[in-house]
C-alpha cells in the first residue's frame, strides 16, 4: 500500500519538482495551494504527511499545523515543515507547534526523500 | 512723658528746692522759739523779707536758664540727631548727623557717622558681588544658549514634574515641523517654559526611562542614561536620549526630591514580594551608599527626528529580506529541479521541458532580485533601533510591578535564570507584556499570572503562563495585529511590530500535564558583562562636571506647578493672556470670532515668542462696519481654519494656566457658546485686566486697556490685532500683580474674590 502525501505550497515553481519526486517514488500525491484548501485536503485525502509551506495565502502554515494539531483525528498525520524562512526562531516555533520537521529552502532532494521515508518508517 | 513737660517738672523741682529749705529751717525754728522769742523773729525778720524773695527770684531765673540750655544741648540735639539718624536708616544714605552741641553729643554723632560709614562700605562691596555674580551667571546663560542654538539636535531640560525648564531651537523647530493640523500654532507652541513635556512625549516612557537611570545610578553605572525611541501623534519617529541631571547629597533641602522617585518600592507593600526576588541583595547596599549621595533633580532630553532614517532602514530590512528568503525560495526551486532532473534520466522531453523553464524563470527572477535589492541597498542608512542589553529578571520585575499596578492582576515568579542577558526594547517589551495580560484577564478572566524566564543557545523565552482557561490560537494571531491597548492608554505599535523589532517570535502553547496555557515570546539573548562599578563613582563626583548646572534652573521646580490651585500666589502662576477680535459685539445674536491670538507668561515674564496667533474664517460674512476697527478683511480669513478646528488647538495652548483677558466675560461668553457643538471646555480660573483695575483705581472713569495702559506707563503699539491686544493686556497684568499685592491681595482667590466684588462684575453680556 503505497503512502499519501499532500503537498501544500502556492508556487508552481516548486510543486512541480515535489509533484514529480514524490510520484517517481511511488506515493500517492495530492496539491492544495492555501491553508484553507490544504485543510480541507487533510481530511478529505487524509494523507500520511504533509509538506507544509509557511508563508501562503489565507492561512500560513503555522496555522494550518496548529489547526492539524489540535484535531484528534489527524494525529497521526507526520507533518514537515518546508519553508524559505530560515530563522532559528522560526524553527523553534514550527517543531513547539508539532511539525515533526523543519526543512529551509533550498534543500537536497535526496535529504528530503529520505527524511519523508524515515518519517513514514 | 514729653520733653515740653519734663522741661516744666525740672522747673517745679528747681524752684522747691530753692524755696524748701529755706522755709522748713524758719518753720522749724519758729515752732521751738518762745512767745517773746517769736515776736522778736518776726519783728526782725519781715521787713527783711521782700529782699530775701527777690534774692531767691532771682536765683530761681538763673537756675532756669541753666536748666533750659542743658535741655536744648541734650534733650533736643539728642532728638535732632535720632531724627537724622532715621533718615539716614532709610531714604538717604549719604546724609550724616552734623557735628555740634556739647563735646559729649559730638563724640555720639562722631560714632554714629562711622557706622554709618561702614555701613554703606559694606553695602557696596554686597551690591558689587551681586552684581559680579549675575554678570557671571548671564555670561554663562549666554555661553549656554550659544552652545545649544548650535546644536544639530533638540535639547530640553525637564525637573522632575516634567516641566520644560529651557528648550533649543531646534527642538522647538523639531516639534514645529511635527505640528499637524491646519493652525499654525499646534504641535510647535507645545514647547515652551514651564510646559509639561508630557503633552508631546509620553509620559509612561519618560517615567520608565527615568526609573532606568536610577537603577544605573544605584548599580553605578557609567554612563546613567536611557535611549528610546517613541513616535508622536502623526506617526513621526523620535529618537531621544535621556540623561539625567544630578546634585549631590550634600545639600539637605533637597534631598526630599529623591524620596519622591518611583522605583523604589516602600517596604510592606504588594510588591515588595516582587522586588525583593528581583533585585539582589548586593544591589540594596549599594542603593544605601550611592543612592543616598545622588539625587536625580531633572534631566536633559536630547532629541532626533529619525523618521526619514527610519524609513530608509525598514526598506534596507525589505531588501535584505528580500535578498535571503526571496533567493532561499528561488534557490530551492531550482535545486529541486535540477536534482529531479538529474536522477530521472527517463523523464518524457516536455516534461524535462518544463522543469527547464523552472530553471531559466526562476534564475532569472533571482538576478533580478539581486539587481534591484543592490541598488536600495546602496541609499539606505545604518540607523537601528536601539536595542539595550537587559538583565532579564529586570525586565520581568518591571513588567510585573506596572501589571500589578494597572491591572491588579496577582504575578507569580516561575523558574527564573537570573544571569540572562536579553537585548531588547525594554519599554515596548513590557508594554508588550502588559498589553497580553491585560488581554488575557478581559477575556479569559484569568486570576493569576506566572511569568518564566529560560533559555535555549542564543534565544531567550519570556513565558506568561496561566492555568485552566485555554485559548482558540487565532485569539492570538488577532491580539498580534492589533494596536496595544492598556486601560486609557495606547501605544501605536502592535504587538507584531514589537516582536518583529527584537526579530523575535510568539505563540500560543499547552502544556496539557500541567493544566495550563502559555504565550511564549522569543528573544535574542545578550552577553552583557557587567561593567566594574568603582570609576563611575568617581566620575559622577568628579568636578569636571559642566559649569551651567549652577544656573538656577531647578530652583524653578513647582514654579509652573501641575494644576491650578487657587492658594497659589499670582506671581508663582503661568498665564495665558488672549484676545479676540469679532465679527460683532452680539455673540448670543451670532457674532463669531475671527482672529484669536494669546502670549503666555511665565514666571512673571511676558514670553513673546510663546504665542497663539491665528485668524478664523467665521463663515458667516464680515460686518462691512466691523473692518475699520479690526483691520481683518474677507480675504484674509477666506481658506483660514474655522473655529472647530482653532479651539481645541487654544485649549490645548492654555491647558493648565490662568486665563487672563481684558473683558475676558466678553470673550469668554463667545467660548461658552461653542462649548457644545465644540467640545472644548475651558474650566480654568479667569482673571479679567478691566476688573482688577477696578479693585486697583476703583476712582477711576475709564477701565479701557489704552486708559489703564498709560496710566501704568505702557507703550501700546498694534493694538487691534488680536495678538497685539494680548501683548498689551499680558504688560498690564504684570503691573498689575505688585499693586495687588500692596493692597493684599496676593493669592489667585483673593484675585479672584476681589474682582468679583467689584461693581462691574454684575455686568453680564
């Protein structure tokens, strides 16, 4: 049974390269491009994880995972923070939020896949 | 007893003892004598009698004039010379007792003249060291004033209510640029002698900045001041340094001022739990020994406009953000591109097409990017906010003690690390803090707040936690993007804006074990070694000090005073002298005013560059008949302000003196008018110049201000402008105050009392 992921991100520029990754790995992959869209996504799709960017329109991705967080029913749901803030206060307030990782862009290809695979163990 | 009459009492005496004697010796010999011995004496002696009278008549006359020139040479010269004595007590100093009369009254007016003598030798060399002395002390005003006008920043000295005691150009300048609103006057007429600095800066930063210093003081820090940074009411940015102005101990009198500083707490009260974990014991001893030396009695602001510079460093911030986070996306879009298309030799051609595309586009944004973010770069100045290195305890003690005090809200301590150092904005912080606890006892009524202090590497974490009551985290992303509000008091940034200056971060968080909820702020944490406390003593005693603190300044304290109050004397008080000029004479029939201008007086100084002097388009047309006597014409008030917008900007240029007008009943019937549709209320004492020279002359014809200005010698030059009616009413009231005061009337009720008493004081407009 191969594992969902949601990607959540507004540019293209970036989706298409995890679109194609995450397929050519063989999960299964869904795309919501706001916070809004990717909560309703997490309960419609319900993923295994989910890439989640910060900085979006409508909701930012700290509040998506904080609204994730606080839903029981998606508790188990492995989410990985991947955003183009880098600051270690930003970090800090992603993993006390309940991300279980925290990725800055730009990052290695390889790294994530296998960060995602020992998530999903 | 007069000396007409003790001369005459003398005379009496004089003439018994002549006659006495002589008649009691006969009376006595007569009475022991027999018969025949008797008639014998008689028969002898009567005949002989006219003889003796006359003998003794005549050494009576002798005696007399003796008796009469004693009396002349030193009953009289002895008066005489009393007299011209008086004289020389008082109204002439030059005069001398003359030398005559007998030797002895001679050597007594000898005697008197030397004194006299050194009298006015000493009176001289008093009156020339005065003189010396207020020669010195203007040369060194001189001195100042030149120094400060040269200054490419503002300078105000405040005591320690806060009064400005002496301002620079360039501050009044700075705050005139500052002036919004279409009067010339508001925001620049705020500055001026014996105004309170509250009125353009806040007052909880200036008192915050204050209780900074003094903890300086009291650790013994080098150099006791406090920067921040505080934006007026249209949003322009200041940058003030405080420093504080000192006296040493030495002096008893003054020494009540310090008693009356906030910081520290009296012992027995609420807080004392609070500041006693927070201020080391070490610390209070050298409160003891410095603190008691030291006395804060004013300070110096030196102030910056640093809106432009400012702006210039928000948008250097912009490119800079723009260069790290803009590229770290495009950068991560291009690698994971590349990587993907590396590792997929299979890729179908328009896929590899597409991720290609990904690549120019993206690269291509990020020169760009780099382009336009280099070149913003190159004119943006270097100004930042001035974060301070803080103790962080210190901190959390301040912002206990102010929600303690604002809020009534208990605070409790929790794992505090006293050695952390943090850099921040102290007063946005703790307003920050309140601001979040103010909030969170509105709307979860929470009954306690714990405050923690930890860290972690180089951040810091300021936790408020409380238990039960958990909150929604949009509660927090709202609190964040508003302006911070606590009780009546607002700041103008919002909680985001001051996390953001630290470069700092907050949320919300659980802490399910426990049973509660916390808000935890992340700071950047500071290395801050102490610096050696034993110099600073000794530079803060040190006589190297600048001269111009002898001036005289804060002696001026409580002169300007907060309030009004009526058992003040005329001459401590501040005036605001005004006139009108209207439309017509009938404000209750629609008369409005057209010109309104007032000079205040301070100090018993008519300050004539502290002015309001404004004309007013009264919208409704100009009486052709009224323009002859006030010289305003259509075009002169057509595109002037109206009255909506010039009285609330005088109310605010009078706010805590005495009205003083000439009729002011006239002019002030116009305000009561608008009182309503306005909303500005003048309720400040009014002293009216026509009234008080009617208690001053009540026998006089004429109380109109030219008749009253010569009268008390005053040159009138423009009047009828409004501004020029206001010089001339400000002049006479000065007069004014000393002649009040010879008929005793010295305090602001007694003026007030007095005026009304007066006949004119029924007329009603």
């Amino acid at each position: 049974m191969s594992h969902r992921i949601l990607i959540v991100d507004d540019e293209p520029n970036i989706v298409i390269s995890l679109e194609y990754l995450m397929k050519k790995e063989g999960f299964q992959v869904a795309l919501a491009t706001d916070g809004e869209a990717a909560l309703q996504q997490a309960s419609a799709f319900a993923p295994d994880l989910i890439l989640l960017d910060i900085m979006m329109p409508k909701k930012s991705g700290f509040e998506v995972c904080q609204a994730l967080r606080a839903d029981p029913a998606l508790a188990a749901v492995k989410i990985i923070m991947l955003t183009a803030k880098g600051r270690e206060t930003e970090v800090a307030k992603g993993l006390a939020l309940g991300a279980d990782a925290y990725i800055t862009k730009p990052f290695s290809t390889k790294d994530l896949v296998a960060q995602i695979k020992s998530l999903l163990g | 007893m007069k000396a007409k009459y003790r001369f005459m009492l003398a005379a009496c005496v004089l003439g018994l003892l002549m006659t006495g004697p002589f008649a009691l010796t006969a009376a006595l010999l007569f009475a022991d004598a027999k018969d025949a011995e008797r008639e014998a004496f008689a028969q002898f002696l009567l005949p002989r009698l006219p003889l003796g009278g006359l003998m003794t008549l005549l050494g009576f006359i002798g005696g007399l004039i003796l008796l009469r020139s004693l009396f002349q040479q030193y009953v009289h010269g002895l008066l005489r010379m009393a007299e011209t004595l008086r004289l020389m007590l008082g109204a002439n100093h030059n005069f001398r007792v003359a030398l005559e009369g007998p030797p002895e009254v001679r050597e007594l007016a000898r005697a008197a003249n030397h004194l006299a003598q050194q009298r006015d030798e000493l009176l001289t060399d008093v009156g020339d060291q005065i003189r010396n002395a207020k020669a010195t002390v203007e040369e060194e005003k001189n001195r100042l004033a030149a120094l400060m006008s040269e200054l490419a920043m503002g300078v105000i000295v405040c005591n320690l209510d806060g009064r400005i005691l002496l301002y620079n150009s360039r501050a009044r300048l700075q705050f005139k640029a500052l002036a919004q609103g279409p009067t010339s006057m508001s925001g620049g007429a705020l500055i001026g002698l014996g105004r309170s600095i509250f009125s353009i800066l806040e007052r909880g930063q200036i008192t915050h900045s204050l209780e900074n210093i003094q903890q300086r003081l009291r650790k013994g820090s080098a150099e006791p001041t406090a920067n921040f940074i505080t934006s007026t009411r249209n949003g322009q940015l200041l940058r003030c340094q405080m420093a504080p102005v000192l006296r040493t101990g030495a002096d008893s009198t003054t020494t009540a001022i310090v008693n009356n500083l906030p910081p520290t707490p009296p012992p027995g009260e609420g807080s004392d739990e609070v500041s006693g974990q927070a201020v080391p014991d070490h610390e209070k001893v050298l409160d003891n020994a410095l603190g008691a030396e030291l006395e804060v009695t004013g300070y110096v602001l030196t102030i910056e406009n640093i809106t432009r510079n400012f702006e210039r460093e928000a948008e250097r911030d912009q490119a800079l953000q723009a260069l790290t986070d803009g590229n770290r996306a495009a950068l991560g879009n291009i690698r994971a591109a590349v990587e993907t298309l590396l590792d997929s030799p299979e890729m179908e051609p328009d896929t590899r097409a597409r991720f290609t595309r990904v690549i120019a586009d993206e690269a291509s944004a990020m020169s760009g990017r780099l382009e336009t973010t280099m070149s913003r770069f190159a004119d943006s100045l270097k100004t930042r906010w001035p974060l301070e290195d803080v103790l962080g305890i210190d901190i959390l003690a301040a912002a206990a003690r102010r929600i303690e005090e604002r809020l009534q809200l208990p605070i409790k301590h929790e794992d505090q690390d006293a050695e952390l150092w943090m850099r921040v904005d102290s007063f946005a912080l703790i307003q920050a803090i309140t601001f979040l606890a103010s909030r969170l006892q509105d709307h979860y009524a929470i009954r306690e707040l714990r405050l923690r202090l930890s860290a972690e590497g180089r951040m810091v974490f300021v936790d408020l936690i409380w238990s039960g009551t958990t909150i929604s985290s949009e509660t927090l992303y709202t609190w964040e993007l508003e302006p911070m509000t606590v009780g009546a008091e607002t700041s103008p940034l919002t909680l985001r804006d001051v996390i953001d200056r630290h470069g700092g971060e907050i949320w919300y968080q659980r802490d399910k074990a426990a049973h509660s909820a916390f808000f935890r702020i992340v700071l950047p944490a500071a290395v801050m070694p102490e610096a050696p406390a034993t110099d600073q003593a000794q530079h803060l005693h040190s006589d190297s000090r600048p001269e111009y603190y002898d001036f005289d300044l804060f002696a001026a304290r409580d002169a300007a005073g907060s309030g009004i109050d009526p058992e003040r004397r005329l001459t401590d008080l501040a005036y605001s002298v005004f006139d009108t000029e209207t439309t017509g004479l009938q404000p209750s029939e629609g008369d409005e005013i057209i010109q309104l201008g007032a000079v205040r007086i301070v100090n018993n100084r008519l300050l004539r560059q502290e002015i309001f002097d404004q004309l007013v388009d009264p919208v409704i047309p100009l009486k052709p008949e009224g323009i002859p006597i006030h010289g305003i014409t259509e075009a002169m008030v057509n595109g002037q302000p109206k009255l909506d917008v010039v009285l609330p900007a005088f109310h605010e240029f009078c706010a805590e003196t005495v009205l003083v007008a000439h009729n002011a009943a006239f002019d002030m019937r116009f305000f009561q008018l608008k009182e309503e549709s306005l909303g500005v209320r003048f309720t400040q004492p009014v002293l009216d110049t026509l009234l008080l020279s009617a208690v001053i002359h009540p026998n006089q014809e004429s109380h109109r201000l030219e008749s009253i200005a010569e009268r008390l010698g005053i040159n009138v030059i423009g009047r009828h402008t409004a501004l020029g009616d206001a010089y001339v009413t400000g002049e006479v009231f000065l007069k004014m105050v000393p002649l009040l005061a010879d008929m005793g009337i010295v305090t602001l009720r007694q003026a007030l009392d007095a005026s009304q008493q007066t006949y004119f004081a029924r007329v009603k407009y």
